[in-house]
C-alpha cells in the first residue's frame, strides 16, 4: 500500500518534532523558497531543502520542518502506509532543541 499527496508548510511555520514510527516517507519539493529539516536522535543535522530537491525520511526519525521564508513551501509526498498519519509520534521533548 501507497499514500500519494500533497503537504503544504506555510510561510513562518514549523512542524513539531515527531517521527513516523511506522512508514517511511519520500518528498519532492515543488515551490517555496529554502526550508530547513532537522533530523536524527537529538534532531543534530540540519539540511537545506529547496523547489527540486528530493528528500527521504526513513521509518523511525525524528525531525522537524522549519519555513522561515515568506513563501508556504509545497511538496508531493509519498509514504509507505496508506493511512498516512497513523504512526505519527509527536515528540516535544525534542522541540525546544531547534531555534
């Protein structure tokens, strides 16, 4: 099973950190202008994503998208469980760590 769609980050916003516990999920990013990911244990890396890049967030990685730029980012998405939120962990322990 497959989910396909599109995920929008408006402009300022950010996501909470959380992981997918049980789904592995790949993005292209279609619009927007540079967004920042933070991923790993302790959310330590930090990558520049911007219109055409590709990014895959393997099963089980905490993370968080930051869109500080003027513009809502925009992404196709795919993951691989078709109920698409149901394996979200949300994780506030780990929110204060990115600025």
């Amino acid at each position: 099973m497959l989910w396909l769609g599109a995920i929008s980050l408006p402009a300022g916003r950010r996501t909470g950190a959380h992981r997918h516990e049980g789904h592995e999920t790949a993005l292209l990013m279609t619009a927007g202008q540079e967004i920042e990911i933070w991923s790993g244990p302790k959310l330590e890396r930090c990558e520049m994503v911007r219109p055409g890049d590709y990014l895959f967030i393997p099963a089980g990685v905490p993370h968080v998208a930051v869109n500080r730029s003027p513009e809502d980012a925009e992404f196709l998405a795919a993951r691989n469980d078709p109920a698409a939120n149901e394996s979200v962990i949300l994780m506030p322990e780990l929110d204060h760590i990115v600025p």
